[in-house]
C-alpha cells in the first residue's frame, strides 16, 4: 500500500509518469533502497543534463551516476568498505564529497557528515565514541586527523590514495547487492561540546510528506538551477541536494562561501534557486545585488531571519524569499512562503503535512493558541517516528495559523518574575535606522534577577549614545524588556552555519 501511494502523490503532482514509474521500481529493484537509488532514477530521466557543477569539474547526471557507482566498487574491493561499517566524512563542498556520500550508501555503510570547523579534539573525542571503520577527508583538514591512526582517504590528492585517483583504478564489473541497510547520521549542534547523533535511514516513503510540500511551496518544478551555498555537512545542505536530484536540476557547489564569488556564480549560471543562512543573503546583498537578480526563490534557513533582511530582498528582489524551520533530529517543519513573510517578517510560517505538533510549557502541558511554549514534534521523518521530540525552541502559533519562535528555552531571560525572549527586542532593535546587526543576552540583576544586555553594531559615521537608543526603544517595548546596558560593538561572532555565537558575549 506505501509503494501505491508513493506512485500515486508523484504522479499526481506530475513528477512520475508511467515510464517514471518504471523507472523508479528498475532503480529500487537494482540499488534497493538507499541514497543511489535517488541518483539512479535521476540518471535514467536526465542522463546527459548537467547534474553538478564545483569548482574543478561539471558532470551530467549519467557522469555522476557512473563515477559514484565506480567508487562504491573500489571503495568495497580497495578499502575493505563492508555493510554496516561506519564511515566519517569530512569534506567541504565539493564533487568527491558528492560522489562519497553515493558511493558510501550504496555500499550500505552508515555515513557520518561532520563539522569541518571541529578541533582535532572534538574529533578524536568523536572517534572515541564511535570507532569509525573509514575516515574520508580534505587535505587541508589534516592536522584534525593528526591523532588518527584507522583507515582514512583523502578527498582529492595528485598521487596519494585519494577519491579522486580511485576513479581511475579498475573496477569488477559484477554488479553490487542491493542494500538498505546504510544510514545518514547528522550531528546536532555546532562546534562546541560534545553533540548527539541524528541517525537517518533512508526511505522513499517516510521522506513523502517534506518532499512534496519543498516542491509545491517553493515551487521548484518551476525552476531549473539551483545553487546550494551552505555547508552540506549541515541537516539543511544535504536535505535541499537530495531533493534535487530525483528532480533533475543543476546544482552548482562550491567549497567555502565568499560573498562575491556566490554573487559571481547566481550571474554566471543564472541561478534561479538558492540555499542560504541569513548571514550569506545579507553578505550577498551588500556586496552585488545586482547580480541576483535571476534568483527566483531564496530558500533561508538554519538561523533567525531579521525583519530589516526581510525587508530589504523584498524591496531588492521582490516576493523570492522563503523561511524554512527544521532540526537535525526532526528535519524539515515549517515554511513561510513569500506571502507569509508579508504577513508578518517573524513567522516561520505553517507546518508542513504530516508533522504532528504540541506546544508545551513547563510542565508538559499543551499551552492553548497564542501562549509560549516548548515546540516538540513527532513525524515519519524524523529520527524517532514513534516519540515526540523535544527541539528545545520555544514558540507560539497565532490565531491565524501562522507559527513564530521565540528562541531557545536556555535563552529565555526571567526579569522581575516575566519571562523575556531576546528574540523579540532584537526583531524591534534591527529596525533602528542606524542599527546593522544585534543580539541579546541575560545578564545577573540583583534587584530583578535577570535584565537584557544589547550588543549592537551600528552604521560607520553614525554617532548614537546609549541614551538615544533606549529612548528610542522605551516606546516600543514593554518595561521588563527593555535592555539594562547596551555595548556598541564593531560585529558580532557568527559560527560557520551563520548563527550569532552568543557564548562569546558573556
């Protein structure tokens, strides 16, 4: 009944037809079900469409198919790659990597995408707690391996064992089992402490829901050129590249984000779609935006959008930016559609079908419409279907439907006996005319316990006294959110995903 219903919603919103259907059960019947099975597909509808594009080589669909087949051979003949084996990957943007991840799922081992920015203690601890078979990693990350003395390959090497020389080797033509054995594993958080595993296993049918509302709500069947600028290490880089290829679509990669060269690359390729954090849309704003005009939808994730970014590729680009709300563990939830965000520049949107939500407080109780509370979910998609997730974001949804975050439960500030959200007075803060960038944090009180603490960066030339910016601020905020200091900063610490590093504020 699942493999029905999967034919029937691809063909309804026209992504299968019977030949596609064919095409799907040869794929299944000849992979099994894992990440090539995507790719196989792809390559039977679009074999000689240009697949990927980085910055060493472009390779149609049928190039990509081929060389991530090839290597799933060597890496299990060479390598001694078995199922169920574990295998680190730690990789920057770039065709191997792409190349890997097939080649490790078909081979039915579990892949784990790490952080490029981890210090080699992080990952020694991550060796520690996981004993990986197989380390696949960029040169210029050596010094993290330094302790490492397993099984490990380069990305890309002129003549030592590297997955770009294994290429070359010959392979056994016997074709591989079929295999479902392989997972995805993502890690939760970002560069420091010791974060949790995110273990996905691949499905075409668990991932139906998310898949179909990406397509319809950003209309992606509209466009035929994508460029995917975050890491995709990330949760959100390795979704938006898995439901492109089963699509069709040109995806264009490149290793490390540099505001003018993304610019480059969206007029170069005409790029119709692009996937960014906040911090890369604004960094592109400020450094071209003429030469985003081909954009047709900016699919934003990964942090918090400001309302002043909101409003500026709005009167840049027009109706084209998206806001899109997951978790490593519980995927992809919401999306606020271009509409949306006119609504209201805050809101995360509507959830995606299929999500079961319940917005709790402190005791574990549903908190009714319009009161804050803890977002904990529960879907076909995420790392648990069975349990409800507790994401640790608080939230709230309207009497409209629309739903907003208001940060992390660890963010919440308890001044005078209120809880207050820093979300909230930055979103009122970023309007300020002179005012770039913001962020808030809690600090001791001893008469309420808790006040707000402002870091703000403000516009070069511009004089503007903490005085000014609280009387400019007291209007428009209730009295326990007002900020007890303010600091005027030059910028503020972002990490690699482009979140502010609010650790290095205390």
């Amino acid at each position: 009944m699942k493999l029905i219903k999967l034919f029937y919603v691809l063909f309804k919103i026209k992504l299968l037809s019977l030949s596609g259907i064919y095409q799907l059960v040869t794929s299944i019947f000849t992979c099994g079900i894992n990440l090539m099975t995507l790719l196989h597909f792809a390559e039977k509808k679009y074999t000689d469409r240009i697949a990927i594009v980085d910055d060493k080589e472009t390779l149609t669909y049928k190039q990509l198919l081929d060389h991530s087949t090839k290597l799933a051979h060597i890496l299990v003949e060479h390598a001694q790659l078995q199922s169920g084996q574990k295998v680190a990957i730690l990789c920057k943007n770039h065709t191997s990597l792409v190349k890997t991840i097939f080649a490790v799922s078909r081979a039915g081992a579990d892949i784990y995408l790490l952080n490029t920015e981890i210090s080699r203690q992080q990952f020694d601890a991550f060796t520690e707690r996981h004993h990986f078979d197989l380390v696949i990693y960029d040169e210029d990350l050596s010094s993290i391996l330094k302790n490492y003395n397993n099984r490990k390959i380069l990305s890309y090497h002129s003549d030592q064992p590297a997955i770009c020389n294994f290429l070359k080797i010959k392979a056994n033509p016997m074709p591989l089992p079929r295999t479902t054995k392989g997972k995805l594993v993502l890690q939760t958080s970002g560069t420091t402490g010791m974060s949790k595993d995110a273990a996905h296993k691949p499905s075409l049918f668990h991932y139906l829901d998310p898949f179909v509302s990406f397509i319809k709500r950003l209309r992606i069947l509209d466009y035929s050129k994508a460029y995917i600028a975050t890491p995709i290490y990330h949760g959100y880089g390795i979704a938006v590249l898995l439901l492109f290829i089963p699509l069709g679509r040109k995806v264009v990669i490149t290793s490390g984000f540099h505001a003018r060269k993304a610019c480059n690359l969206i007029q170069q390729h005409q790029i119709e779609v692009v996937t960014v954090v906040p911090l890369m849309l604004q960094k592109m704003l400020q450094t071209d935006k003429v030469k985003l005009q081909s954009l047709k939808c900016i699919a934003s994730g990964g942090a918090k959008l400001s309302t002043r970014l909101v409003e500026e590729t709005l009167d840049t680009l027009g109706p084209v930016l998206y806001n899109l709300y997951g978790t490593s563990e519980t995927g992809l939830n919401f999306i606020a559609t271009p509409e949306n965000l006119e609504y209201s520049e805050t809101t995360i949107g509507k959830k995606i079908t299929g999500l079961k939500l319940s917005i709790l407080d402190e005791n574990q109780n549903e908190v009714p419409r319009g009161t804050i509370g803890q977002l904990c979910m529960k879907s076909d998609w995420s790392i648990r279907t069975q349990t409800w997730i507790e994401t640790g974001d608080v939230g709230y949804q309207n009497e409209e439907g629309y739903y907003f975050l208001c940060g992390r439960i660890d963010d919440m500030v308890v001044s005078g006996g209120e809880n207050v959200y820093p979300i909230e007075v930055e979103q009122i803060l970023i309007k300020h005319p002179s005012i770039t960038d913001v962020a808030i944090i809690g600090i001791e009180d001893e008469h309420f316990g808790q006040r707000l603490k402002a870091f703000v960066v403000i516009e070069k030339e511009v004089n503007l006294t903490e005085n000014d910016l609280l009387n400019w601020l007291r209007p428009r905020v209730a009295r326990f959110q007002l900020p007890k200091e303010v600091s005027f900063v030059s910028h503020l610490p972002y990490t690699p995903l482009g979140k502010v590093d609010k650790k290095h504020l205390y």
